[in-house]
C-alpha cells in the first residue's frame, strides 16, 4: 500500500504488526499446521514445523523474492497485497489454507483464503479487520506438492504466471487435488473445477491432457507488460504439465 498510494499512508496512523510476537510463529496441533499472521517468508524456511510436511520448500521458495525481502515480507502481507500473482498466496492456495480475520472490536471469523479474493485488489473483508492467523491441513507423508514460476528472470522477479499443485494419490487413482495459478486472472486462482474433475480419475497421460483442457477454460488472462494472453496460457499450460511430471514421474 506504501507503493501504491504513499501520501494517503504517511498521513494516517500506522500501527506496525511486524514486530508483534503475538503474530508470529508456526506450530501444528493435530492434523493441522497453524502461522502467525506475520510469520515471514525466511521463517517458514527455517520452520521444522514446515519442512517436515513440505520438504521441498527451500526449493520452492528460491524463487520467491530475495533473501532482505524474505526477512521481512510477511505471508499475511503477501495475502493482503491482493496480487494475483502473490507466489506465497498461490502456495497456500494450493495447500488449502484458511485464515482467520479480527476486528477492531475483537470479534473473530475464519474465511478460506480462495474465498478472501472477490475481484482485482477487492478483499473478502472490512476495512478494520486484519489477519491473525493461518491455517492449512498438513499434508500427509504421500501427498505430492509443487510450485512453479516463470517469469522474465530466475530471481528477483514478478512472476508472469505462476502455479502450485497439491494431489493426493492411492492406487494409482486421485483421491483429492487442489490447483492454484496466479497471473491468468484478476485474482489469485484456485482452480475449482479442474481440481474437482481430478477426483476419482487414473494417474494417467489422458488424465493429464484433460486437465490441462479444463484449465484453460478456468482463466481469463490480460495481456500486459509480463506477456500477451496467449504467452499466458502456453505458460500456465507448461507450469501444470510441470507438476504433473514432477508428481507422477
């Protein structure tokens, strides 16, 4: 918001919740994994909590931001920032998170985060509420996760699309899938009816290849400086054909 309109924040009251310790932290109780509010991007790195159910995050997060913005930049703030192309956002997307909301007043309600993003930077939420915490079931040992991002470089950069992608597989039949894509939207994307229709269907090319078709049918991507439309859809046809390599390889 500092970026987007300077003068409007230096003439208000700002409460900082970075260094509010109340707002941080990871933990897991039962089934389910639970973050602070302004638990950073480095302290998830640095999280037993989160490599032991996502072992392949350091991988992932490399290509999130740069090592000062990951000391500082939040996972709420990266929610918050309402991009639709946020890659913490997307992550957590995939993962099937929840996040809890707090008024002013104190009065609490707990929202999925799919459902915070009604339209372009327009949040599911007043203008006095702010989230306290987080929450995602914690995968299972088997479950395959991936995250993927291309954008004009490696490091360092917006992403032009991104994708994550959470299945879990028994029997060589899908049991339960959740993709997420970011930049082929107003919003941060998760992508319902593709990940609906992978329920119950074989680990298989064919699968693959319909999947793929439902997702196109899911995006609405612009044109802009990060690429035209059709750049977009190639790419997040790649990025899911992508997660499909890495899972069942």
């Amino acid at each position: 918001m500092l970026v987007q309109r300077p003068e409007q924040v230096r003439a208000v009251p700002v409460e900082l919740v970075y260094d509010q310790h109340s707002l941080r932290g990871i933990r897991r109780e039962g089934d389910t994994i639970i973050l602070g509010a302004a638990t950073t991007a480095q302290q998830l790195l640095e999280s037993e909590v989160m490599l032991a159910v996502l072992p392949e995050l350091p991988r992932f997060l490399k290509l999130v931001s740069s090592t000062p913005i990951r000391q500082m930049g939040t996972v709420a703030g990266n929610f918050i920032n309402a991009s639709p192309i946020g890659d913490l956002t997307i992550l957590f997307l995939a993962l099937g998170a929840e996040v809890e909301l707090e008024s002013a007043v104190g009065q609490r309600r707990t929202l999925p985060l799919a459902e915070l993003y009604l339209d372009y930077k327009k949040l599911a939420k007043t203008a006095d509420e702010q989230v306290t915490e987080i929450r995602f079931p914690a995968p299972q040992p088997n479950d395959l996760f991936n995250f993927e991002k291309v954008s004009k470089r490696t490091h360092l950069d917006i992403a032009s699309v991104n994708s994550a992608a959470w299945l879990r597989i028994d029997s060589g039949v899908i049991q339960a899938a959740r993709l997420a894509a970011g930049g082929v939207g107003p919003i941060p994307l998760l992508l319902r009816r593709t990940s609906a229709w992978l329920v119950g269907q074989p680990v298989a090319a064919e699968t693959v290849q319909h999947a793929l078709t439902l997702a196109q049918q899911e995006i609405s991507p612009i044109s802009d400086v990060r690429g035209t439309e059709h750049y977009k859809r190639l790419l997040l046809h790649q990025l899911l054909t992508a997660h499909f390599g890495e899972m069942v390889k």
